[in-house]
C-alpha cells in the first residue's frame, strides 16, 4: 500500500547540514501495524511527517495507494490528508475550545458527510475508545491519556487509510501508555486499519506487527512478527 | 463549509471568553480613546470659533483702509472719522454694530494698593457700553464690579491680568498712552469691573475703557478704529452685500469679513488644525499598534492549532476565513465597546469637561477655550470609528494568518 523508495531528506542550518534520512526504503501492506524505532535524532519525525504529507522529501519516491504524492499540489495534499490519513501526535494536539465530542466531529466536518452520520459516528468511536461520558468535556479537562484517546478517535472517525502516530505515548506514563498502545492494536485488528508509530520505548516496540529500527537515517533492521 | 466555520469562529470566541474580552477591550480602548480625542479636540475648535465670534470678530468688521494695510501696529491715527453717521446708517439697514477704538498703551501700578510697582505694556480697547452688547458679549461675563459708564475714567480688566497685576475693583489703575496727533497722553482711571470671559485672550489681555473717554483722552471725538458688525451668519451674502452698499461712497472705508480679521487667529488655526489631525493621527497609531498587537499575538498564539487544522487537512482558504471572522467578530465586539466608551468620554466631556486653565493661563496654545475643555457629540466619528476599528482587527489578523500558512505545517506544529 506504502512504497517508499530511496528517500533522501536533508536539513540545511546555515553552514551545517543534517542528513535526517539517507536512503530510506522500504514497503508496507494493508493492515500492517509498524513500529518506527530509533534512537533520537535518527529520522523517525521525518519519515512519518514526509510519508503524512506534511513535509517533502529531497529526492526519492513515495506511492501512497499507488498515487505518487509528490507529484499532488497543495489543494490536493490537504485533499488527501483531509481524506486519507489520520495524525495522532505525541502533543495530542486537540482543539482546546472544542469538546472531545467537537474535535473528532472536526474531520469529519472537513468531509462532506451529513450531519447525521457525523454524530453517529463519531458516538460511535467515541465509545469504542473508551470515552463514553466524556464527550462532552474540554481538552483541558481531561487526563493526558483520554486526551490520546481523543485524538486516535478523530484519527480513526474518518475511517483513514493510514494513521500516522509520531510517539504517540511519549507525553504519558507507562501504565496509560501501554492502554493507548492496546487501543490501537484494537483498532488496528478491528477495523484493519494501517498504523505506522514512531517510539523509541521498547514496550511499545512490542506491540508493533512489525518493526523498523532507524539509524542515522538509514534503516538497519526491520522485522515482522 | 461556510456555516461549520462561522461556528467554529463562534466557538473560539465563545470559549476563549477571557481571551475574547481582552482582545476586543484593548480595540474599545483605541476606538474610545480616539472618539473621545475626537469630541474634546472638535469641540475646542468649535469653542474657539464661537469665542472668536462673541468676544473679538463679531461677523465682521469695518475699518479705514489705511487701518487695515497696517494693522499689526495698531495704527490708531487711521481711524474711522464720523464713525456715527456710519453707524446711523448702519442701524438704518438694519444691522447691529458697536464702534470700538483699540490702542496701544502701558499699565502703570503703584505699591499701596498694589503690592509692588509694576507697568505692563497692553493693547486698550475703548467700547460703547450700550452698542457693544449688540455685537459682544462682555457685559455678560462680567465677574466682579460693574460695567462701563460712558465718559468716566474707568477701566474693565480680564481676570487673568487683573490677577497678574493684583488688581481689583476700586484700585487705580494708570494708563500712558498716545494721542491720534502723538502727544502723550495719561490716564489716571479706576477699575470697576473684571470680566471673566470664556475666551482665554480677553481674560489674558482684555483692557476695557469707555469709548466716549477714550475718544476724549486721544483726541479722536466721534472716532472709531473698528466697527463691529453682528448679523446672522446664515445669510452672509445678503448682509455683506448691505454693507458694501452702505460703503460705496465711501472710498476710505473697507468691510472684513470675521474670517479675514482671524485670519491670524486662523492662521494658528491652519496649524493648529494640522496639529489637531496631528493628535488625532497619534491617537489613531496608537490605538491601531495596541489593536495590531493583541490581534497579532491573538494568532501566534494558535500556530500550533492553526498547523493541526492544516494537517487534518483543512483548506487554506477555509483557515483564512476562520480566522478572519473570528478577528471580525473580535474587532466587532470591541467596536461596540469602544463606541459605549466614546459615549462615556463624549458624555463626561460634554456635561463635565477637563480643566486645563491652569495649564492655559499664561500661555496661548490657539484655542479660545477658557476653564474646562469640553466636548461634542461626534456621531460620525463613531461611526466610522467603529467600522474603521472592526476593519483593523481583521486587516491586521491577516498578517500572522499568512505566516502560519505560509510556514510548513511541520513548523507550526512545532510552534
Ligand atoms: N526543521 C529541522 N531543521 C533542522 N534540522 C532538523 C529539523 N528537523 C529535524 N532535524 C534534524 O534531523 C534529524 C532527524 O530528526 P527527527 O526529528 O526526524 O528525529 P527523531 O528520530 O524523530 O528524533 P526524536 O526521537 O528525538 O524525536 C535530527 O538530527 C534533527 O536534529
Ligand atoms: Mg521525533
């Protein structure tokens, strides 16, 4: 579903250059539910903001279900990620005026879907996540672990392709972590969505299907279990 | 699309409650500072024209031409020789006129009962207590003593230099002056009246004797350097044309309007008015830089949830619009309170004011406003106060929007 091929990005900083990623290849399949690991620094941020469209690479290929993305202008970017792709941050990133029930409705909002099927569905996953009576409260009221679970709810509402999870258990501590990695290998057999999550946490690493271990920006090991 | 974003917008401005109050309060602040500015500054200029009219120009003036080609020197030997014929004339048209005599000369006081010795160099100005009324209104402002009786020495000081000279009702006053034919002339006078005029000029320099005696003292009888002409100013053409007419055999003789006689005054007016639009343009920074600023700082503040709405896919367009209404409605919101502001300020300076005659005694800064400044009802500048406020909190929202999206998403996420 995902072939990458060759992917090169380089960060210049004045006289300085990073190379984030070297030369990254590699394919994944329907369903799959990948683990990006890696010591800091070594190019994970890049590769899933790159594969989620929210950066461009230096040079090599991407096809998303079978589209070249680099070839897709900055409507179509939006169209696709609107559409497309799910992001669940390690910041969470919810819309502090907006309720749990108001932020998974948002990409919703953003498709043209009826206002009917907007609330149902997003009761639904809601539900499904673990947040029933929540729905209608703030960011700021919530705990950091129902606030993930929020966002995995709007990742998931618009029933995506592909959830990019850049750390996503990073900001919490091990216990909630562990039922935030639970609820989307959940999601994941549930609903056979593609998860790809990035972590340098070796219990989370555990849960992954498969695991791609970066370094320097070149991949050196990846396995399937 | 439209809806669910003037929803959102409503939302954010709903939720954020503090945020929105703040912001839309530091915009009232400019826009009731700038009316209320406005009102004061307005009514100044309206005061000092009012004034002008009242206590120095009337509508308008006669005088020889020979006066008039030299006036900065007060040429009082230029004057207006059968003054009363034309008066009488005048009069017979059916306009109201009060001859007056302005001269130079010096105040001379004596220690006992003044507490030091002291001269002061002045212009005297010589009234008909009955004909000036019809033109000026002096006789109403008097504030202590009484008015002029024709034919006695007597003199009517401005509060402000009787009170510089330590003057008051019942003290002599000595007057040096010089005849029409050039001979010194000393007139030993006694105050009987102080005027406290609204027009600062009178009350800073007035020096009021009785045109008769002063007639009299500088060997002038029957002369006038001035006659003052009061008609109403809705009809100018038709007055003027009057007075023209009653001068057409008279060759020596010039009519000006008010506005050429102010023309110094107007002068400092021009300048003034610059100055006015000045402050005004100050003001109106000031109120746009603090607008500017909470707007500005309104968005950075939400570039991370202006990258996450972008990542989720939101269209520029969409987010542009987001935000703009949100600004609208913020600048909105503080228009109305900055008009409930300026209406607040106008009201305080319409039935209070601010006193700045302590500041205004001894120096003149243009306007003929005495005591308190007041204000007016600016209705139009609240209006466009209000819209030209409302305008600036979008316009300016702009800006930071742009950069946001301009930035990678990756970067506003960042923050
Ligand atoms: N915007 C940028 N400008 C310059 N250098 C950058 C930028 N973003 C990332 N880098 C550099 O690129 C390299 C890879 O960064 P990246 O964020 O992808 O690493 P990471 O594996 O996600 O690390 P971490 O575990 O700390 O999140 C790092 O050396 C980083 O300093
Ligand atoms: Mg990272």
């Amino acid at each position: 579903m995902i072939t990458i091929d060759a992917l090169v990005k380089t960060y210049r900083e004045g006289e300085s250059e990073v190379h984030a990623l070297r030369g990254v290849s590699l394919e994944i399949k329907p369903g799959e539910f990948t683990a990006i690991a890696g010591p800091s620094g070594s190019g994970k941020t890049t590769l899933l903001n790159i594969i989620g469209l929210l950066d461009d690479a230096d040079s090599g290929k991407i096809l998303i279900d079978g589209r070249d993305i680099q070839t897709f202008s900055g409507k179509e970017r939006a169209r696709f990620r609107r559409e497309k792709l799910g992001f669940v941050f390690q910041t969470f990133n919810l819309i502090p005026v907006l309720t749990a029930y108001e932020n998974v409705a948002l990409a919703l909002n953003l498709l043209q879907i009826s206002a009917k099927e907007i609330e149902s569905r997003t009761i639904a996953i809601l539900h499904e996540v673990g947040l029933k009576g929540a729905e209608n409260r703030l960011p700021s009221k919530l705990s950091g672990g129902q606030q993930q679970r929020v966002a995995i709810a709007r990742a998931l509402v618009k029933r995506p392709l592909l959830v990019l999870a850049d750390e996503p258990t990073a900001n919490l501590d091990s216990v909630t972590g562990e039922e935030i990695m639970k609820l989307m290998l959940e999601l994941n057999k549930k609903h056979g969505t593609t998860f790809i999550f990035s972590t340098h946490d070796p219990m989370v690493m555990l849960y992954a299907t498969r695991l791609i271990k970066l370094h320097d920006g070149l991949i050196v090991s990846d396995e399937r279990r | 699309m439209f809806r669910f974003i003037s929803q959102l917008a409503w939302k954010n401005l709903m939720r954020y409650k503090r945020r929105t109050l703040i912001t839309a309060l530091a915009i009232a602040m400019g826009i009731g500072m700038y009316i209320g500015v406005d009102s004061m500054l307005k009514s100044a200029e309206q005061e000092s024209e009012r004034n002008l009219h009242d206590f120095e120009t009337g509508s308008g003036v006669i005088t020889t031409k020979a006066y008039w080609d030299s006036k900065e020197r007060i040429p009082t030997s230029e004057y207006i020789e059968h003054s009363n014929v034309l008066l009488q004339s005048l009069s017979d048209a059916g306009l109201q006129a009060a001859p007056r005599i302005q001269a130079q000369g010096e105040l001379i006081v004596y220690e006992d009962p003044y507490p030091v010795d002291g001269s002061m160099r002045v212009i005297l100005t010589g009234i008909d207590p009955v004909r000036d009324e019809k033109v000026f209104k002096l006789q109403k402002t008097l504030s202590k003593g009484r008015f002029l009786k024709e034919q006695n020495p007597e003199v009517i000081l401005g509060s402000w230099i009787a009170e510089k000279l330590n003057a008051d009702v019942g003290y002599p006053i000595t007057i040096v002056t010089r005849t029409v034919n050039g001979y010194m002339q000393t007139i030993d006078a006694t105050v009987v009246g102080i005027i406290d005029a609204p027009d600062p000029v009178i009350n800073r320099t007035g020096v009021y004797l009785p045109l008769e005696y002063l007639q009299e003292m500088l060997e002038m009888p029957q002369g006038a350097t001035h006659i003052f002409i009061n008609f109403n100013m809705s009809n100018v053409n038709k007055n003027e044309q009057k007075i023209n007419e009653i001068l057409l055999n008279q060759p020596m003789l010039m009519y000006h309007s008010w506005e050429k006689l102010a023309e110094d005054y107007l002068a400092i007016a021009g300048a003034k008015q610059k100055g006015t639009s000045f402050i005004l343009l100050l003001v109106f920074i000031i109120a746009a830089v603090g607008i500017s600023n909470t707007m500005l700082m309104a968005v950075y503040e939400r570039m991370r949830e202006l990258g996450m709405l972008r990542a989720m896919g939101m269209e520029d367009e969409d987010i542009k619009n987001l935000f703009f209404i949100e600004a609208g409605l913020i600048g909105i919101i503080g228009a109305v309170f900055g008009v409930v502001l300026g209406i607040a300020f106008d009201f305080y300076l319409v039935t209070y004011g601010f006193d700045f005659s302590m500041f205004l005694k001894d120096i003149d800064i243009g306007y003929r406003v005495g005591g308190a400044f007041h204000g007016i009802w600016n209705i139009t500048t609240m209006i466009s106060c209000f819209f030209i406020g409302a305008v600036i909190a979008v316009l300016v929202s702009i800006f930071p929007v742009r950069r946001g999206l301009k930035k990678t998403i990756v970067e506003c996420l960042r923050k």
